[in-house]
C-alpha cells in the first residue's frame, strides 16, 4: 500500500475551538478537495462536553462558511465522528472510539493527534496518550506557543521526549508554510540580484511588519492569557526574523534548513526591554468579556532584535505587531542603504519588500528618473504579484503544513534547538524589567513611542 493510499485518522483535540475553526476545518477540505488526502480517511473531533457526529458535520458547515471555502464542505461528508476526550486517569469515550475508527479504516493508518488546545493542555494530553497507549507510531502536531516560557518550555520538551521520538513531533507555525515565506529562499539563494546585497554592507534595517486590524472579541479570554508579545513575538516574528537572516544551507531540505534557523537564531541578542521594546495596549480593551479590569496584557509589541554574527552585526531587525491597528499586513522588508543625494538631488529610499499574505508579492523600490526633458530624480516600485506565476496550485499556509505532517516533511517545522535559542532572546521580557503596556487608540499605528525604534525614517508601512 502505498503512501497515497495509506488510511488517516486525524484526531482533533479542541474540536469545537476558534482554532480548529479558523485553520484545522478549512485545511483540511482544502487538502479533500485538492486530492491531496486518501480515499479512506477519518476525521476525530474530541472535546469535554458531548457532542453528535452529526453536530460536529454542522460546526464544520459553519466554520468553512465563516472562515474558509463553503464549498468544500461537502468534502468532508461521510469523514467527521466525534467523542468525549479523555484524561490520563479517565479514558473518556475517546479510546474506545480511536479502536473503533482504526477498525473501520482498516489496513495500517497514519494516526494523526492535532493539539488544537490551549498551552495548558498540551502536557495533559501527552500524559494520556502514554497513559493509554496511543503514543506508538503516532505523530503529534503541537500548536505554538510551544511553551509560555523557557522554563515551561524545557518541561514540556522533556515530557514529550519521554513519551515520543522526536520524528513523531510536529511543532507547528503557519507562517513557515506560507508561500512567500518559502520564496525567501527562493529570492535569495536563487537570485544573485537579491542575494548579493543580502548583508550589512547593503542592508540598513529589516522590518517584519504584522499589524492586524481584526479585535480579540471572540478570544479574549484565551488572548489575556497570551498578548501579543507570547502569541506572536517568539513565535511568528522570531521565525521570520531567522528566515531572513540565517546563513545559506547546503541544501533546501530539512536537516539543512533547521540547523541553518536554528544556527541563526542562537545568534539572536536577548531583547533589551528598556531600550528595545514598546508594549501597548489598546483602548478599550479591558471593557472586553473574559478580560479583568486591571488587566496588563499586551495587545500590541513592537521590538528592536539584533543578530549577532558578521553578516548582520549592527543592522536592527524591526519586529511589529498588534491588535486594533490601522492596517492589515504580513510583509518583510529589507530598507537598504542608499545615498543621501545623486546628481544634486535627495535620491530616494531603496527597498526589497515582500507580503506575505495571500500567495504573496514583492515589491522592489528604487530610485529612478522621473520623466519629462530635465535629469530630475523620483521613486518607483516594481511588483511582481506570486499568484501571476504559472503554472502552479498554491495550498493555504496551513493546508500545507498539515500535508506536510501527513507524508512526514518537517522541512517548515521548528525544532527543540531552535525554540530553546528563541526563548532565550525573548526571556528578558518576562522578567522584572518588562515595560508596562502604553495605551493606544484602536485604527492608531499604536503606542508613539514604538515609532522611534525604527530610527528618524520610521517604519515603511506607516508611510506608505
């Protein structure tokens, strides 16, 4: 039996929360209706309260309506069951009903358990996969933040290592399996034109820009116990950030890959709270459900990251985002150097810009002959949009994760080394001189102060 033949039994922990609605359900009818999972495949949603499969069927319909492809519901028909999940003392009807799928799949199945839970439960949940036998041959994804600390990092990396392999773990971040996050490499390793100023010498400051206009009203509860810093900062922004800066691997695969993210990122300086990083909070947002009234969560960071090594040494890595802000955007740019003048006039700014939203774009900035009779100067961009590239079938960032754990490709999965290294650069904010949130007004570009991290030019998405 081949691979593409193979049953899957996918086991979803936190069947009826924001995150299996917003990203497991409409991946996984994209991969249906891509082709991309086998005939014989099932779908295990598992929760504290009871549920009917056939309930299950109708929160999947309403999620793919609200958060996906309404279309591809019908994917997933005929492939959905639910159970009671269990606990490391009390099987629940979970164990019974992994027996019963496995049976009806037949043949040898991958078996799948998706982590679509708080941090709080996933320690729990690995107890009980040993506790009842299910961790043999199994593979595990585990939501981010993987950890809420280095110190509950390293306890919960030696728990999963007593009960699974490493090849079994599946640490995920949608951002790596973002199209444009990959055509870093791309652009880079494959273009001298981009690669040859890839350094210092070219480079004045890398921005990594996420600000997001979307509120925290359908998860505010879970958000005050994360902020922006913990949801995004060491996770999302510090990946990119390695993205970009890590040395060129002996080959695009995964071994090589992770050690070159995991080589760079030991390389990343611990934050300096007092000098390189703003907190914000926006107005209002202790008046949401489920957030105490003297809250100090952070909806909005903006950070200033230095990578210690020759190729960046001086040049700031400018980190950004928030809730409630002006814009919506997931772009990178590298702000290179320019002259201050050229033929007697101001000469514009140099940029290499990409979006990583969508299937992505990059946008070349640069200065240029303004037309008209007389040698005068102005600025102009190029774009080259990634979905004008053909042929191609570009998957979702998630949908391409979850078929990547499905055939066992950890090329874009982070890795124990990697995570130890980021905490470390981010562990001084979670210390005594972590600096108060400051408030903000929601459509603002948050708190004023995080302007001045980015140096008298500011950011490139505030001006644009």
């Amino acid at each position: 039996m081949t691979a593409e033949q193979t049953p899957v039994l996918v086991v979803l922990h936190g069947a009826r929360g924001d995150l299996a609605r917003r990203m497991v359900y409409p991946g996984l009818a994209e991969l249906a209706r891509a082709g991309l999972l086998p005939e014989r495949w099932l779908l295990l949603g598992t929760g504290r309260r009871p549920m009917s499969d056939d309930d299950l069927a109708a929160l999947v319909r309403d999620a793919l309506g609200e958060h996906g492809d309404p279309g591809h519901a019908g994917a997933l028909d005929g492939h959905l069951r639910y159970a009671e999940t269990f606990t490391e003392d009390d099987a629940g009807g979970l164990v019974d009903a992994i027996a019963d799928a496995r049976r009806d799949l037949g043949g040898d199945p991958t078996v799948l358990h998706h982590l679509a839970v708080p941090p709080s439960a996933f320690a729990p949940i690995t107890r009980a996969l040993r506790a009842h036998d299910l961790a043999a041959g199994v593979r595990v994804v585990y939501e981010k933040p993987y950890g809420t600390s280095p110190e509950s990092f390293e306890e919960l990396d030696a728990l999963v290592h007593e009960v699974l392999d490493e090849d079994q773990v599946f640490r995920i971040d949608h951002f790596l399996g973002k199209e444009a996050t990959q055509n870093l490499h791309v652009l880079r390793f494959a273009n001298e034109l981009f690669g040859g100023v890839w350094s210092r010498e070219h480079v004045a400051q890398v921005q990594v820009d996420v600000p997001e206009t979307l509120d925290v009203t359908d998860r505010a509860e879970f958000y005050d116990a994360t902020g922006a810093a913990l949801d995004m900062l060491v996770t999302h922004l510090f990946q990119v950030a390695a993205e970009v800066a890590m040395e060129p691997p002996a080959a695009l695969d995964a071994a090589h890959l992770a050690a070159a993210r995991e080589a760079v990122i030991a390389r990343f300086r611990p934050l300096d709270p007092a000098h390189d990083v703003v907190l914000g909070q926006f107005a209002g947002y202790r008046d949401l459900d489920g957030v105490a009234g003297d809250s100090t969560t952070d909806t909005f960071v903006s950070a200033r990251l230095w990578v210690d090594d020759d190729r960046w040494r001086g040049v700031p890595f400018l980190l950004r985002t928030g809730k409630r802000l002006a814009a919506q955007a997931q772009r990178v740019t590298l702000v290179l150097r320019t002259p201050d003048e050229l033929f007697g006039e101001p000469a514009g700014p140099g940029r290499i810009s990409l979006s990583l939203a969508g299937d992505g774009a990059i946008d070349i900035t640069t200065t240029v002959k303004r037309p008209g009779p007389d040698l005068r100067l102005a600025t102009g961009t190029a774009s080259l949009a990634l979905d004008d590239v053909s042929p191609g079938d570009p998957l979702s960032p998630y949908a391409s994760l979850l078929h990547d754990v499905l055939v066992g490709d950890r090329t874009l999965f982070t890795t124990p080394a990697g995570l130890r290294a980021a905490w470390a650069a981010f562990a001084p904010l979670l210390g005594p001189d972590r600096p108060d949130p400051e408030p903000y007004e929601p459509g603002s570009w948050g708190p004023a102060r995080a302007d001045a991290l980015a140096g008298p030019d500011g950011w490139v998405l505030t001006r644009s």
